[in-house]
C-alpha cells in the first residue's frame, strides 16, 4: 500500500477554510429555520387567537339573544301580574267603600278620627266585656292599616300618606290600653262584687282570642296568703308578706300582639352611612409642560400605532383556506373584510355593592331586636293600689269615686340581693317591710314553638326598649312547658327567641308535583318544615305532628300571610336583610342570586333542585346546586341529580357529581374545545367552522337556566313551563326569596 501523501499548507488551509465556511451555512440554515418556526407558531397563535374570538362572539351572540328572551319574558310577567295586582286592589277598595257594617275607613282620616274621638269619650262601655268586644274592631283596623302598608307598592303610597298610616295605627294601639286600663280599673271598683266567698278577695279572669284578662285584689289582707294562680290563664305569683297586710292588687294582662317592638330603634336595621367621596381638582399642570395645539383637546392623547403582527392575522387565515399558497396582491384587502369584529353583548347592569351594617351599640342589658324577636304576645303584670269599695248604710250604697278615673301604681321595687358574708335582718319588723323578688310561673302559650329556652325581657317606657335586668332564678321545664323566674320590677314583658335559632339551614330541596304545584323542603337547625305551593297559594304541610303549628297546617295562604305566621308561631326559617350579620352564610353576587330565583320560578313545574356542598368551594360571583328534570311525582334518586355552576354569563352543567372527592369545573360535554387540539389541526377547524361553533355553543353551556330547560329537556318538560301560571311563578319566587336557601344553607 502506497503511502498517504502529506497535505501541504496551502491544501490544510483550503480545507480550513471550506470546514469554516461549511460550519456558517449549517448555523445560517439552523437561524433560517428557528425564524421559520417561530414565524409559524406566532402565525398559529394569531388563528388561535382570531378563533378564540370568534368562539366568544358566538357566544354573545346567543347570549344577547337568550338573556333578551328571558328579561322580556319576566318583564310581561311582572307586568301582567301588577296589573292583576293592581285590578285586585280596586276590588278591594271598592268593596271597603261599599261596606255597610258601621265600621269606619281606617284610610280616611276623617272617619278614623270621628270613632277614635266618640271611643275616647264614651265611658259607658268601659266595663270589661264591651272593652274585649270594641278592641276585636280596633285590632280588626290596625290589621286592615298594616296590610295595606304591606300590600301596597310603594310608589302608590307616597311616604306621607304611610307615616299616616302609621300614626293611625299608633292612636288605635293607645286606643285599645286605655280601654283595657279602663276596663281593669272597673274590675277594680267592683272588687267587693266580684270577690270570691272562699279567700274573699278579688278573683277576676276574662279572655278571647286575642287578650287575657286576670285581676287579683287583696281585700281580705291575710298574712296567710302567700301565693295565687289564675288557672285558665296559666299564670302564678308568690304575694311577699309586705303586699299581704297591704291594699293592692295585681292585674295580669296578656295579649298575643307586640305593639310595643316598632316604637323601639332596636327593632329597625341599621345600615352604615357611607362618607362622601371628597373629589380632589386636579393641579394645574407646569409652566414647561408642553401645552395641546390648537383644537386638540386637553388629556385627548396621540394614535399610537396597532401591534403590526396583527394586521397579518386574516391574510394568514385567507392563505390556509388558498392551500397555504400565498395571495396575489389584489387580494391583500380581502381579509379585512372577514376580520372578526367583537359582538356586542347583553348588557348586564352593575352588581350592588353589598350593604354594610351597623353594630348594635346599646348597653348589655339592652335587646337588639334584630338578633331577637317577641314571642308569645306581651303580658303586663302590675302592680295596682285597690281602690275604695262601695259601703252599704242602711238603705244607701255610698261609693268614693276615682278622679280622675285611671289605675293607681304602686310603687315596688325587690330589696337587691344581700352580699355575700353579710347576714339577713333577724328583726321582725324588718322582715315585715322586706321585698323580695316576686317569684312567677307562666305557662307557655300552645300556639308557639320554643326552640330554646325564652329569655324574658321588660319594657322601657322612657327609654323605648325592652331590657333583660331585673330578673333571675329561671327554670325551664320543656315538657311541661313552664318558665319560672323571679322579678324585681312590675311593669310590660315579653319573652324573646333568637331570631337565627333556625339559620342556616342544613340543606333544602325543591321539587314539583306536576304542573302550578310544587313542595320545598328546608331542613333548618332545629326543624325540617315543607312547604305546598300550589297556582297562586301556599300552605305549610311539615310537620303536622306539632300541636303548636296545627293552626297552619293545611292552611292556603298567600306567600306573605303564610310568613308571617311562622314567625309569630316561632317557626323563624326567613331572614331578614341584615340577617347576614348574624349568621354565618355564603356571601353571593346578589344579581346572581336573585335572577337564578327568577328563572328556578319560570321551570318549578318540571325541575327539582337541592343544595350542594360544592356551593362554598366557588367564589361569590357563582353558584352551584343540584338539579335534575322531575316529571314524576316521587323523590329522586342519587343518581338522578346533576351538578350544576351559575354565575352571570353562563348555566353549566359539570362533570363531577355532589360525592367526588374534589372540585373540579370541568363540563359534562361529549365535546370539549380543546384549543391545542384546533391549534394543530387549525385547517380543518376553519372547514368545519360552523359545526365547532354549534356544536360548542349547544352541548357546553347556556346562558341562564331557563334556556336550558326549555331546549335541552323533553317535550314535556317544555308543555309544563309553557303552560305555568304568573301566580304560581310569583308564589315560588317569593319563597326563595323569602327563605334566601342558596346562601343560607
């Protein structure tokens, strides 16, 4: 083998060099292709981009259109129900007008004030059977004023004619005490008549419906008398030594209404005051600030130029369509024409800002009649001088009169307790003039529910409130329904319930019977209640075991009677607007809340919903519940229900189910655009353009639930909702607002 011949320089240098220049073209060519590549996937994202965009046009495109349908569709509704209303109304008032009973018109100030007038100053029907027969009329007109305020839109009552209203209801409430007084102190000159032949001392009960009467008088003064009970009004008292050697008498008074609670400003919510945003001038700018020419507006600021990369984004669209061959220059202003431009979408207005509450700032002793409410009425225990009874001489009845004719308090106050270490007077004389607190047994009354034990509380009559001080020694008896305790102080009382003892709930559920009729089920703290709605009417169904509520049960009321018996009955599941502040609950986009009422009313006839535990895990711009199509009358089952995400812009329907383990947004679709899917395969997304857009829009989501139900539910379900009364969607909306259950439960 021949040997290698050796390279000179000059040929070591030659291939030098051609390495050299080999090496530059291999990294030219590795640049040219980084920019191709990078110039390609900037080109895919603009097509990505342009067709995220029209994705979201179609969308507001459909959105405009559905939430335009629903908002006319609850705007006739709202419309054609106000003027049932508002026909209702005049019937109403018309038949008042022609009522020939001899009863006044409480909206005629004339008239009211005639028969306030000739009561104040007819005293002969001042004895106690004709004052409990005059006050059913009285009450019968306070309860005609409080409808009417209630009833009535407040655009159709100006704030004048309601402060009237409410005077009017004030004068009759003053009306029925000083009759009541009157008639207890005509018990009171009668004593010697009315005495009973065993005790012989006063002994006086008379009740109806609505008030209780009992009078005790000590006209016998025996030491030996130490306690007495009025057995058909369920109340008791012990009688200290000092009131037995002494004239007095003790009038119980109990009547099932509070008329004491509104003069109170306990009783009002109490919303912060919002300071005044102070709006600062803006400075005038520097002498050496460049000053704006000559019709150019002052802050109006120069054109800048668009991103450059976009102005290519529809030619690149246009040149995959062409095959990916590059356009001719004729066609360079084509794509302008196919640039998708932003639709214009429903106009949604501003969600409030959630109102903000004042802290109750009274002393400890003081109510706040927001975080409790009366229950059981106001009863009255007093404390009364015995006045001087008729003396027989002879042929003659002499009789001191009482002027001016009004009861006579006695001063009573309990001794304060003695401190500890210190020991009790041993004196008899001091034992004689001692003043304890006055022990009483109150037997509930039947037509309430106490959750808890009542707390009592007495009325301030300078003060306007009612008060917890005074009393002690309490004894609870659930079974027997007893209260027990010990006063320092006679005067007006009430026994009082946590208003939120219910709140919030543990879950609720909704669920049609067939068509204007369904049941909501709230299972609250304490007690599980269901309630019937049935056209235009509701009625409390659950639980009928309960002799408390058996006055309700079954009962067809309007929505706003209905609420208001439960919670004079106790049965407290409807918060108030500042209720927030005492319960813990899940704060929500009100606008959210109130149209998804809204629309859960338009499809009650043929949808169930519950509540899910997923709610609290999403932030307060959306909610999730549990809903599934209905048609039979029977319970769900588990696998039944779907799991469903509101919030302002879309109805979805999630792929997880109230028993996974985590949360997860994911739709329950049987297509998902996946943009990095369309991003490979963007050709064939444009081809099939309007298949992915109608597909995506129909399978993943709508804008609100109705328009969900009403496409995507069977021919059934959409006769239903066709065919559902305005009362009946009137009466279900009212309730979910009442009961508030998508954030208090």
């Amino acid at each position: 083998m021949p040997p290698k011949k050796k390279l000179t320089k000059a040929e070591k240098d030659k291939l030098r060099k051609e390495e050299q220049e080999r090496r530059e073209q291999e990294e030219e060519e590795e640049k040219a292709r980084i920019a191709e590549e990078e110039k390609r996937k900037k080109k895919e994202e603009k097509l990505l981009a342009v067709e995220r965009q029209k994705l979201e046009n179609e969308e507001r495109k459909h959105r405009k259109l559905e939430m335009t349908e629903l908002m006319e569709i609850i705007q006739n509704n709202k419309s054609t129900l106000q003027a049932n209303e508002e026909q209702r109304r005049k019937e109403s008032k018309w038949a008042r007008y022609m009522r020939c009973d001899g009863s006044p018109d409480p909206t005629i100030q004339g008239e009211i004030n005639t028969y306030i007038n000739l009561r104040l100053e007819n005293h002969e029907r001042d004895d106690a059977d004709d004052v409990f027969k005059d006050t059913q009329l009285d009450l019968a007109l306070i309860a005609e004023l409080n409808y009417l305020l209630a009833d009535t839109p407040q655009e159709d009552l100006v704030d004048s004619q309601r402060q009237l209203y409410r005077e009017t209801m004030g004068e009759l409430q003053h009306l029925i005490q000083l009759k009541l007084d009157a008639a207890s102190l005509h018990v009171l000159c009668d004593a010697s008549k009315l005495q009973d032949p065993e005790t012989s001392n006063l002994q006086y009960t008379l009740k109806n419906d609505y008030i209780t009467l009992c009078v005790w008088g000590n006209l016998s003064k025996n030491p030996r008398i130490k306690s007495f009970e009025f057995p058909e009004a369920g109340f008791g008292f012990d009688i200290p030594r000092v009131l037995t050697l002494s004239g007095c008498a003790m009038r119980y008074l109990h009547t099932n209404f509070d008329h004491y609670s509104i003069y109170s400003k306990a009783y009002y919510p109490r919303l912060k005051k919002k300071e005044e945003e102070v709006v600062e001038e803006p400075e005038a700018p520097p002498a050496d600030e460049e000053q704006p020419a000559e019709g150019e507006e002052v802050g109006e600021k120069k054109e800048v130029p668009e991103n450059p990369d976009k102005d290519d984004t529809m030619d690149l669209l246009a040149a995959l369509r062409n095959g990916g061959e590059p356009l001719e220059k004729e066609e360079e202003a084509k794509p302008e024409e196919e640039e998708a431009v932003i639709e214009e979408d429903f106009d949604d207005p501003k969600s409030p800002d959630p109102p903000e509450w004042e802290d109750f700032d009274e002393e400890d002793d003081v109510v706040d009649l927001r975080a409790y409410h009366v229950v059981g009425g106001v009863f009255c225990f007093d404390l009364l001088s015995l006045p001087p009874q008729p003396k027989v001489c002879k042929d003659w009845v002499i009789t001191q009169m009482v002027a001016p004719p009004r009861l006579d308090p006695m001063d009573y106050v309990a001794d304060p307790p003695v401190p500890p270490g210190q020991e009790k007077p041993k004196d008899k004389e001091d034992k004689r003039d001692e003043k304890p607190p006055i022990n009483v047994t109150l037997n509930l009354t039947t037509d309430v529910m106490y959750l808890e034990e009542p707390q009592i509380a007495r009325w301030d009559a300078k003060n306007q409130y009612w008060r917890t001080d005074g009393f002690s020694n309490f004894v609870f008896d659930e079974d027997n329904r007893t209260f027990k305790f010990s006063l320092s102080y006679f005067g007006t009382m009430c026994l009082l319930q946590d208003a939120h003892i219910n709140m919030p709930f543990q879950s609720w559920e909704m669920r049609p019977h067939k068509t204007n009729a369904c049941v909501i089920t709230i299972i609250a703290a304490i007690v599980e209640l269901e309630i019937e709605i049935k056209d235009g009417l509701c009625c409390l169904s659950q639980p009928s075991d309960k002799p408390e509520v058996a006055h309700i049960v079954k009962q067809w009321l309007a929505p706003r009677e209905l609420i208001e018996q439960l919670r004079v009955a106790g049965l407290n599941v409807f918060p108030q607007e500042d209720s927030s502040k005492y319960v813990t609950i899940q704060n929500k986009n009100s606008m959210v809340t109130d149209r998804l009422y809204e629309q859960m009313g338009l499809v009650a006839s043929t949808m169930a919903f519950s509540w899910s535990r997923w709610n609290s895990e999403v932030g307060e711009d959306s909610i999730v519940i549990q809903a599934s199509e209905a048609l039979r009358d029977e319970p769900l089952l588990e696998e039944d229900w779907g799991l469903f995400m509101v919030n302002k812009r879309r109805f979805i329907k999630l792929k997880m189910t109230e028993f996974d383990e985590e949360f997860s947004d994911e739709l329950a679709v049987d297509v998902q655009i996946d943009f990095d899917v369309m991003a490979a395969n963007i050709k064939i997304a444009f081809d099939h353009q309007g298949d992915l857009l109608s597909r995506f829009h129909r399978l993943s989501f709508k804008s609100n639930l109705y328009h969900y139900t009403r496409e995507l539910m069977s021919e059934t379900s959409k006769e239903r909702i066709q065919e559902s009364s305005i009362e009946f969607i009137d009466c279900v909306q009212q309730l979910l607002r009442a009961t508030q259950v998508l954030t208090y439960a």
